[in-house]
C-alpha cells in the first residue's frame, strides 16, 4: 500500500474517515475481530476491514475519540498498525507547559496516533498514519501552539552539525545578553541601595530615579526580551507559560518603579518617600537568565552523546575505482564498493574483507578495549580503528543502513521517549501556570487588604515574588535529562535502550531468563577434558583422536582438532574414513583402526570400555568420547559448549540484586541442571523447543513477576519480544535485536548486569528529581506569598525568589548529569 492509498476525509457529518494499514492478518476471522475491536471504541462510527488490502476504513468523530485510541484498540485485538514517522526540532521551548501545548495541537491532526515533544532534546517525534500528516501541519500546528517555529530532521550527519551549530549560536546570544544585563543590574543595584553605598546620595533622588529608569529599560527589553516576545506569542494563543510569569512578574515592578518615578503625585503625599524596585526587574530578568544559560550548558553535555556517536565516522573513504585509489566522501561510498583502510584509519562503512587482514580497535563501539583480529572474510563495521595492516573490503551497508546509525538512531528515539513517570509532571503542568497566576492575584489581593504599610508595595513585592519563584522548567525537565544522560551513557558502554518505558519496566525486573546456547555460553563446542586409560599417554590419545575427527565436519569434532592444534600435537595422515550416524567414526590411522564415538561404536569394534570416566562427564554436562585404536581403550575426551568467562560473575550479580535468574535450553534435564548447577542459577527450565520458550516466559509471567529475557538467537526472537524486557547480546543476529527492548553490542554478558544498574539508577534519579521540582515549587511558593509572615515576619524579596528559580532549574540538569560518571 503506497501512502497516497491511505488518506484522510471529512464526511458531512463532521466525522473523520481514514485508511489505516491493519498488519498481521491472515484470515476472515482476523476481520471480523479487528473489526470488532475498532467499533468498541466511543466515538467510531464505522469500521470496514478489508483483508485483501489489509486495511481498515474507519469513520470516527473527532470530538470524541482519536487516532491514538483507534491503533490502541488494534493492537490490543493482536495485530499490528502500519505507521510513519516525523522528527524535528523545535525552537523556542522552555518549559513543561509548552511541551504540552503542543503535543494537544499535534493531537489534533487527523492520523497522528502519538506526538512526543522532549524538552530536554527540543525535539518532536510524531507517529501518523501513512499519508495522513505532512511536515506542514506539523509546522502548522507548532505555530498555532504559540509561535513555536519547527526546523526538520535532514540527515545524520547534517542534522548533528547544524543543531550543534544552532545550539552554539544560542548559547552565545544567552552569554551575550546575560553580560549586558548583569553588568547593568550592577548598576542599578548600587543605584538602589544608597545605605550601603552612601556615594549614592550625593545624586538627588528623582535625577537618581530617572538614571536607574535608563539602566533598567534595556535589561527589560533587549536582554529580557526573549520574555516578552514568549509571553506576546502566548498571550495571543490564549495561554500562559513561563515567559509569562517572567514577564508579568518584572512588568509589574517595572511600572510600579517608572510611574513612581515620573508620576509621584499618583501616589498622594507618600509618593516622595517610597521606593522604586526597578532592581527587582533587572535582577530577575538576570538571573533567569544565568538560570537558563547554565542549564542550557549543561544540556548540551548532557547531549553530548548522539555528538560523539556522530563524530566516530570518518568524513572521507578511500575507494579503488578504475583501478586506482580515489578518495571520496563517505556519503558518496555505495554497496559493492572496494574500501582501502590504511593503519590509522577509521573504517569508513560496513563491509566484508575481501584481502589483507588487521586488528580493529571496536571499543568505540562495544566498549571492548582489546582489538579484534579480522581476515579476508570478516565483517568490519564503520567507525571502528584500523590499528596494524592494511585491508581492503567490500562495502555492504552505507549511510542510515550502518550499524553507527542505527545505533545514533536508537539512542535518539531513548532520549527522545518518555517515561511512563513523566505523566504526573505532564499532568501538572498543564494547570501550573494558570493556577501561579491565580495564587499571586490572591495574594495580592491579601496584602492590599490585610497587609503592613505601604501595603500596595508589599502586595505588589509578595505578588512578583510569587510569579517569580514558580518553576515549571524544573518539572519539565526531571524526566528528559535523566533519560538523555542514562541512554547516552548506555550507549557509550555498549548497552542501547530503546526508550523511557524501557528503562522504567527493566529497574521493576523481578526474573531474568537466560537462554542457554551462545548466552550463558560461548556457542562454540571445545574439548575440555581428557582422561586416558591406565597406561596411556594423553598427548598420544589426542594425537589418535584429531587425525580420525580431522575428516568430519561436525562441531564436536572440530573441537578435538583444534585441541589437537592448541597443543602444537602433529597430527598423522588418514588412509581410511568412515561415519557412523548417531555412533561415531571409524578411521585407519598408521596401520591401526581409530574408533572415536559412543559406547556402541567401540563394543562393536570388540574395544573393552571403561565406562566410569565417560559416565563423569555425562552427568556434568559434557559429551563424552571414547576412543580406541586396534581394539584397545585409550580414553574418553570430553566436549562442552562453555561457559562464558563472565558467566558466574553475572548471574551472581543479578541474584546480589534481588533477580531470581532463571536458564531454559533444550537440553536433557540431567546435563540442564548440572550446567545450572555449574553457574548458580535459582531455576532451570530444560528439553524445551525454540518454540516453547515464549510459552515458558508467559508461565513466568503467569506468576505475577516481570521478566527479562536474555537470547542471542533467531529462536529466542518470539521469547525476545513476548517478555516484557527482551535483552539481546551482540554476538546474537538482527532478527533478535530487532525483536528486543535493550541491545548489547559485546557479547559480555555481564552486560545485562550494567543495563539493569543502569535503569535503576537513572529511574532513582529522576525520582529525585521530580521530588525535588514538587517540592521546591510546594514549599517555595508558599513562602514567597507570605505565609510564614504573621509567625516569623519572614518575607521573600523577589530577588531572592529569582535566584532559587534558576537554581532549581540548573539543580535538576546538574543531578541528571551525575549519571555520565555512574559506576556501573
């Protein structure tokens, strides 16, 4: 189905028809239950589900139900939705209350099923269905929100440096303004305070006032003026948001403070002895400036992430072309180009050696310090370190089609998602400003009436100082930065999360299941004992053993071969070969008949077996393999698919962490629970099909726990994907990482160990901050109205509720930012 099949209409009644791709089914059956589920919805008034086009045609009354509501009854019926994407950034978001105004607008378009604004990002992600949202309506319903101006995603590697660039550019303008404005209120604060310079008073009052009217005018509206065009925009949007607290808040003392000046007499006799506050405005706007200015900052580090990923490609690849070397840039290398990589050089894209070899340095990308010895044949992935030789090879995925950017492209959609604990915030944040302002009306009000004299200069100090204090940029923030800082410093060891729900469902993981095979261990058979018979020398059985395997291709005896080879043992020619399914190999060897195999295969070549040893390797999990030459016993070699290196350590993390770790294999229950045994797993789940492990995962489930499921294979991607983290480890194939929530790039295993500290870290993390943000804005706006007055004849001055604004803001970026230096 092309997009320009799926569209959009109005019917006449007001009801929105769409085409929506319907995936996953496979019968008439299917219809009637998508069907079924798409008419339960409120608001849908009908619903046509055509199979042979897999698409549903649906009619709804936007005033009561939408998209979202509409995919969300599919996908709970069992099948899938189809859907296209949009990103952006957008420009001149500040806090959590313009997150929310537009996402409501962006929730209006017809087709848009989720729209995700990231304050800490400034980016927009919208899922649509196909032809249904253009970037316009996009743009369109940005500005419609409140001037919001949205700048489209280009490529990768464009889209990096230019919003580098724009974040330097407005980095700099906030450094800018921020100078002028503090070096002003400098002024204006000695200006206002003739008790503590008394040089002051020897310039008349009202010459005084006019001077400080004329320091204070710039800072309001050339440094501050970013406020005011936020709260203009707002304003004509019928809505409120920090901008206008700032604004509000600094007008108010601003005009009081210039009326006071020019028209005295407004104010009857008094009017000569009361103060002017135009220090009020300038260090407000200052240090919302300083706020700001130290948070973007930090914002910046704490994206620094997706910079460095970005940074690791080369600019440039060396291409053999018409036989000779041309170098090209990157952008231009496509599949089926021969690379040239020199000692030094970053391998430009992804590619199979075709001649030379080398040792790549992956640590860029894995976190695996030691280099990786490639040779014709090997893949090598782009941004990877050539460290030795030189190598040439063919390139077999370029631009988005790279492991870097499906890697960037991971870590953006993590930063950008959001936690399922960022909803409160959200919810809050739509009322926070609006009911700030109602607060302040009040206590306005409060003081005028109740207040000490001058009670209109204590109203109007009390009233700015709530305006003032109010943070909805903290609340906004807690969730985003720590979700930023978290993937992207998952990401720089090798561990990619796939979003905020992820990282909030992997710190709750009460099971982990591990899957036996290339998990827990390497995936590959290797000789692990060898016990020979009374008066047999070892290196001899081995010796006997290689040369009749040396012929077959099988696992297990490749893996005598090679111990034959790691022992320097030479390894004698083979006249003779033979293989006897399910019983071994018969061989003739220097004149003798090697028989490598099961007890059968040597009872049959009239060999008397000694069983006890074979017996002993069985019950621990190994295959034993008894040989004899001439019909002599020799001894038994035990192969094992082993553990990883890491393997104990790992499961013994997880259970020091309160995880009942859990293995399933379709081994036989004996050899299952002896390897269980082995790593200090808490249960093991044995002879079970690759297509019963899902099953096994929904049992456990079943129990009531949340599970993670950790496999490398294409048989673990059902088992993947039913869990409710699916952790797939780096040696493990595209199908598997598709399938999983959580990536990891080595295949280390204490890897799942570092993802699961790393979810509950950043989740403790954004706790703290959301407390925090609460419960500044809880206590501080109480004070700053004056509540603890009347006891303790504590009064707040707006400055000071200007200057605990900024620090809550910069509190909870700078808390985020701990994570980059979390030991994991």
């Amino acid at each position: 189905m092309t997009p320009e099949d799926v569209h959009k209409e109005e019917t006449p009644g007001g009801a929105i028809e769409l085409t929506i791709p319907v995936t996953g089914m496979t019968c008439a059956a299917c219809v009637r239950r998508v069907e079924k589920a798409i008419s339960a919805v409120p608001g849908v008034a009908s619903a046509n589900v055509n199979l042979a086009t897999n698409s549903a045609r649906v009619a709804f009354d936007p005033g009561t139900t939408g998209a979202a509501a509409v995919a969300a009854s599919i996908r709970d019926a069992g099948y899938g939705v189809g859907l296209d994407r949009l990103e952006a950034e957008v420009e001149g978001i500040f806090c959590a209350s313009c997150v929310k105004r537009i996402e409501d607008k962006l929730y209006l378009l017809p087709g848009v099923v989720t729209a995700n604004v990231n304050l800490a990002t400034a980016g927009v992600t919208v899922d649509y269905f196909p032809g249904t949202v253009t970037m316009d309506d996009v743009t369109e319903a940005a500005a419609a929100a409140g001037d919001y101006r949205i700048i489209p995603k280009e490529t990768e590697e464009g889209w990096a440096d230019s919003r580098a660039e724009r974040e330097e550019r407005e980095l700099a303008t906030l450094r800018r303004d921020l100078i002028v404005a503090a070096v002003l209120s400098v002024l204006v604060f000695v200006g206002s305070m003739p008790h503590l310079f008394p040089f002051v008073t020897a310039i008349p009052t009202r010459v005084r006032f006019v001077l400080l009217f004329a320091l204070t005018t710039p800072v309001m509206f050339w440094a501050g003026l970013r406020f005011f065009r936020g709260f203009w925009a707002a304003t004509r949007h019928r809505t409120a948001d920090m901008n206008t607290l700032v604004a509000v808040g600094t007008t108010a003392a601003y005009a009081y403070s210039t009326l006071l000046t020019f028209a005295p007499g407004l104010f009857g006799e008094r009017g000569a002895d009361l103060h002017v506050y135009f220090d009020t405005s300038t260090m407000i706007i200052t240090l919302i400036l300083l706020g700001r200015f130290l948070e973007r900052r930090a914002r910046g580090r704490a994206s620094q992430a997706i910079r460095r990923l970005a940074d690791l490609a080369p600019r440039t690849a060396t291409v053999v072309r018409d036989g000779g070397e041309v170098e090209v840039p990157v952008g231009d290398v496509v599949p089926g180009d021969t690379v040239l990589v020199r000692p030094g050089e970053k391998v430009p894209v992804d590619g199979v050696i075709t001649k030379g070899a080398s040792a790549l340095d992956e640590s860029m990308l894995t976190g695996e310090s030691v280099p990786v010895d490639k040779h014709v044949g090997d893949e090598v992935i782009g941004a990877t370190l050539n460290r030795t030789g030189s190598f040439e090879f063919r390139a077999t995925r370029t631009g988005k089609e790279t492991v870097l950017a499906h890697i960037i492209q991971m870590v953006e959609d993590a930063q950008g998602s959001k936690a399922p604990i960022q909803r409160l915030a959200d919810k809050v944040a739509s009322i926070f400003v609006p009911t700030v302002i109602g607060v302040a009306l009040v206590t306005f009000v409060v003081w005028v009436i109740w207040g000490t004299e001058p009670a209109l200069v204590a109203a109007l100090l009390a009233f700015v100082a709530v305006l003032i204090i109010a943070c909805p940029c903290a609340m906004g923030l807690a969730t985003p930065t720590a979700i930023m800082v978290g993937t992207g410093r998952g990401a720089e060891m090798g561990v990619l999360i796939k979003g905020g729900e992820i990282l909030e469902t992997a710190h709750k993981l009460e099971t982990i299941v591990l899957d036996k095979t290339g998990t827990l261990t390497r995936g590959e058979m290797a000789a692990t004992d060898v016990v020979p018979a009374n008066g047999v020398d070892e290196l001899e059985l081995v010796r006997l053993a290689a040369a009749a395997e040396r012929g077959s291709e099988h696992p297990v005896a490749q893996a005598v071969v090679a111990l034959a080879a790691d022992r320097g043992i030479e390894v004698p020619e083979v006249s003779g070969f033979e293989a006897t399914p399910g019983k071994g190999i018969r061989a003739e060897v220097l004149g003798s008949t090697v028989l490598v195999g099961n007890e059968e295969l040597l009872r049959e070549g009239g060999a008397d077996v000694a069983l006890e040893s074979a017996q002993s390797l069985a019950a621990g999990g190994k295959t034993p393999l008894l040989v004899a030459s001439g019909g002599k016993f020799l001894g038994v070699i035990g192969v094992a698919d082993t553990l990883r290196d890491e393997a104990r350590e790992a499961v013994s993390e997880l259970r020091g962490m309160g995880i009942e770790v859990v293995m399933i294999t379709g081994d036989r229950e004996r050899i299952a629970r002896a390897i269980g045994d082995e790593v200090g797993v808490d249960r093991v789940i044995a002879e079970v099909l690759p297509e019963g492990k899902a099953l096994e995962v929904v049992k456990l489930q079943g129990e009531g726990k949340l599970v993670g499921m950790v496999g490398d294979g294409i048989n673990d991607a059902p088992a993947l994907a039913q869990a409710d983290v699916g952790i797939a480890i780096g040696t493990g194939t595209d199908v598997a990482i598709e399938a999983s929530d959580i990536t990891l790039m080595r295949a280390d295993l204490m890897g799942v160990v570092r993802a699961i500290r790393l979810s509950r870290r950043t989740i403790a993390t954004i706790r703290q901050n959301l407390f925090w943000a609460f419960f500044y804005n809880s206590i501080g706006i109480p004070i700053a109205a004056g509540v603890l007055y009347p006891a303790f004849g504590i009064l707040l001055r707006p400055v000071f509720a200007a200057a605990a604004m900024a620090f809550s803001s910069v509190s909870v970026v700078v808390n985020s930012l701990r994570l980059r230096r979390a030991r994991l």
